[in-house]
C-alpha cells in the first residue's frame, strides 16, 4: 500500500499567513460541558463528536501555523493500550478543531517496523495514518534512526560498517517509499547528539560505534532523500532533538549539523524541538524563539515536536497550575513569534493518563494538558494565550489540584484503564 496524498481538507495554505502577535486582550474561553463521560469502549479509533467551538487548531490556523497536534500510542504496541478504549481521549484526539496532526508515539519504530530482518511490519502504522486521514489530520512520522527501541537482531547483532549501513538503507527507504506522502514529515535522526559534550558531542550507540558519527547522520539523510526523489514526495526531512530549545552547546551543534548537511548538498528541511520542560524551568519565550531563528537562518523550518511540561514533584498545586500555563503559553506563543517558519505544535500526549514522562521520571508528571480525568488544567487556556496573544482566564471549574481522580489510569501497566478494556 502507497498513500499518494494528504487529506484534502487539511489547511496547508494556512502556512502562507503571518504569525504576527495579537494585541493584548482579555477573552472569556467557556468551560466545556463535559469531556469526562465515560461509556462503553469505542474500539475503533473513531467517532468523535466534532466540537462546536473553537479549539486548540482552530486557533493555531488562525496564527498561521500548519496544525496544533498531538502524539498517541495507537494502535497498541501491546496488551497494555487503553486509549482506543477511553471514550473522551478518543474523542478529543478524533476532533480535528482540537487537533490537526498526529505523530505515532511508538508504532512507526523500528522494532516494530522490521521486527525480523528485511520482513518489514505496516500493519500499526497504516492503521494509525488511516485513523488520521479520517479526520483529517496531518501525520508527523517518527522515527527513522534512532539509538533507542531497536528490533533485538538490531541492537544485538555483530555489524560492520558496510553491513549495518546497508541495513540503514534498506530500513529508511522501506518506511519512506510505503508511506510516501502520508507522511507530512520524517525525523530522520532523533536524539543523535550528547548533552553535556564532554567526551564527545555525538551520542555513544550503535550507530555511532559501528558507521561513525557523523558519517551515520549524513548516511541517514542522504538515503532519505534518495527515497523521496524517487518516488517524488513532499515529505519534508527532520533532525529531531530535545534540549535544543535554548541557546547553549547542544542547539548549537544541532546548527552546525544543518550547515554541514548543506554543505554537503545533503537536504534537511526541518528541525525539530522537541520541548520536554518542567514547570518552572522552562526556557523564557525569547529563547526558544532565538534558539528557533538559528535553525531558521539556514532556510529551514522548524516545529515543536514533543511539547509536554512536566511538575518535577508531586502532588502539584494550584499556584504551580499557573506556572505551568505560562510555560505552555510561551513555549506555544515562541513558535507564533517565530512566524510561518514554525509550522506548529505537537504535544506528547495530551492527557496525564497516557502520559510517557512517569515511566522514566519517577515522581514526576502531570505534564500534560488534560488531567488524569480528562479535565483540562489552566495548561489548556495558556495554549490558547500563546495561539492568540490574548489573556484567557481559567473558566470556572478549571482544574486547580490534583483532586479526585475519576478514572484512574497510570502509566502504561502501572495503573488501572480509564476505560473499560481491562475490566
Ligand atoms: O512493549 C513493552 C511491553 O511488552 C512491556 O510489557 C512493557 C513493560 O514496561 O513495556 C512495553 O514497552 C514500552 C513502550 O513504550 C511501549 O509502550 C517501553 O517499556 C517504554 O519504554 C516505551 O516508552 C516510549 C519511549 O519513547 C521509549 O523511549 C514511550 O511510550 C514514548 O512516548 C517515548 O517517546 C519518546 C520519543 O520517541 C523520542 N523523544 C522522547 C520521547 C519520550 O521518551
């Protein structure tokens, strides 16, 4: 199967409008009536009831970004997905006024794409396109070389340069050329750089040790877009990084690697943020804007590809609530001050339920926009705040702490479904 085409209603003109910064104003946003109802499980990935009222899209076509997005572990990678099953996460991802684009958070992984060698799997990833298309949501593919979540044969095998080189080719031009024009976007290479630069700047992995870096990183680009000439797509091509969001060693390495990439004749056309912050240390809005503009001065564009904003302890309160909604309104609003070089915003889930960040930080969380009961916290209104330019004051009913949690559902196996799936 080869996807020829983006969904038709999708606004990508948009892109052509200015990102200019609204006046100040204050608006008054109403609560929703309820986006907590639980039923029985949906199963299919479908039927949403499309909002009435504007959302978080909405506002960013308004700003002249391409989309506002999330990413979502659908299809299941294994027993433990429960999203299908939760009637409100579905029916806020399915809304194409919440959101325009998704990125599959797991399934387009090379584990899961080539779990044997050479017998490549589609199967998740043209379920999870397919969902999309329906409601016409752009797709932000992810990932083609990463160091992480590799098939075992991968991770474990005896390479050398040319044969692990050889596999890089056959894997990057197999998901390139099936998914085609699906595919908004590829990050091509993810997390390939160290943070701290100390012995070296490149990550120390496979990739690294067998191909050399950053021989591996040109290798990957170069066989990307081999792929899309050939088979004459739009994909644009992605370095995809966290930490990269403010001015310092790392972001400016990420730099160097598009002006040595260009250099080479070697084509990039996107670098991507990916915005993991705690509340409270998130960088200030002119630096994410300054640290996109070094990215944007190579002529590429950029996008925030994994924005969530994490509490660093637990329980969180209401005054750390605010904090964390101007965190996502100036995360948000630099991409806006960016202009149409930033193309949009994807969150790394929207719901704590579902949230990646407690499974690899212990202790921390709540980094999402929508609580553990699908209530949205004051993170919701500071998104709109950083898509407008206006003040949004929190209706009221808005999230202020931890409360109840209606339907527990921790992270992948370690809580309850908020669905009904594990019964
Ligand atoms: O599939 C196994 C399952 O068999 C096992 O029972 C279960 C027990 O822990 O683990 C399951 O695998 C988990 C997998 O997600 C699928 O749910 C892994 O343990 C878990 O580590 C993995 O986490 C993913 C993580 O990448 C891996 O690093 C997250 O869902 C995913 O959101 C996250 O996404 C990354 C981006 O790709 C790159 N940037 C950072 C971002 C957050 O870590």
């Amino acid at each position: 199967m080869r996807y020829s085409s983006l969904p038709a209603a999708v606004g990508l003109s948009s892109v052509l409008i200015s990102g200019a910064i609204a006046q100040i104003t204050t608006v008054t946003v109403s609560a929703p009536a309820s986006e907590c109802s639980q039923s029985s499980p949906t199963g299919t990935g479908t039927g949403a009831t499309p909002s009435a009222t504007k959302e978080l899209n909405d506002y960013a076509l308004e700003a002249g970004k391409l989309y506002f997005g999330t990413a979502s572990d659908i299809p299941p990678v294994d027993d433990q997905g429960a999203e299908l099953y939760d009637q409100a996460y579905m029916a806020l991802l399915n809304d194409s006024h919440m959101f325009g684009q998704r990125t599959p958070a797991n399934i387009q992984k090379w584990m899961f794409t080539e779990p044997s060698p050479g017998e490549f799997n589609f199967t998740g990833g043209d379920q999870f396109i397919s969902w999309a298309q329906e409601h016409n949501q752009l797709v932000r593919c992810h990932n083609l070389n990463w160091y992480n979540q590799l098939p075992d044969w991968l991770a474990n095998g005896n390479w050398t340069n040319a044969t692990l080189t050889a596999v890089l080719e056959r894997e990057i031009t197999a998901q390139i050329t099936h998914y085609g024009d699906a595919c908004y976007a590829w990050d091509v290479v993810n997390e390939a750089f160290t943070d701290d630069a100390t012995t070296s700047i490149y990550r120390d992995d496979l990739w690294s040790q067998v191909i050399g870096a950053p021989a591996y990183i040109y290798l990957s680009f170069q066989f990307a877009q081999a792929a899309v000439e050939a088979n004459n797509l739009n994909t644009k091509l992605y370095y995809n990084d966290y930490n990269i969001e403010s001015p310092n060693n790392k972001s400016a390495n990420v730099a160097n690697l598009v002006s040595e990439l260009q250099a080479r004749n070697i084509r990039i056309d996107g670098v991507g943020l990916q915005s993991h912050f705690v509340v409270g240390g998130t960088p200030s809005r002119a630096q994410q804007l300054q640290t996109m503009n070094s990215y944007i001065a190579y002529g590429v564009e950029v996008a925030q590809t994994e924005l969530d904003v994490r509490f660093s302890s637990l329980p969180y309160n209401a005054s750390g609530l605010q904090t964390q909604k101007e965190n996502y309104r100036d995360s948000v609003g630099a991409c806006v001050d960016a202009g149409d070089a930033c193309v949009g915003t994807t969150l790394w889930d929207f719901d704590d339920a579902y949230s990646w960040v407690p499974g690899t930080f212990e202790g921390e969380g709540a980094a999402d926009v929508w609580d553990e009961s699908a209530r949205r916290k004051p993170a919701y209104y500071g998104v709109v705040e950083g898509l407008t330019g206006e003040v949004v004051p929190d209706p009221p009913g808005t999230v202020s702490g931890p409360g109840t949690v209606t339907r527990k559902r921790g992270w992948k196996g370690r809580g309850v479904g908020r669905g009904v799936r594990r019964g």
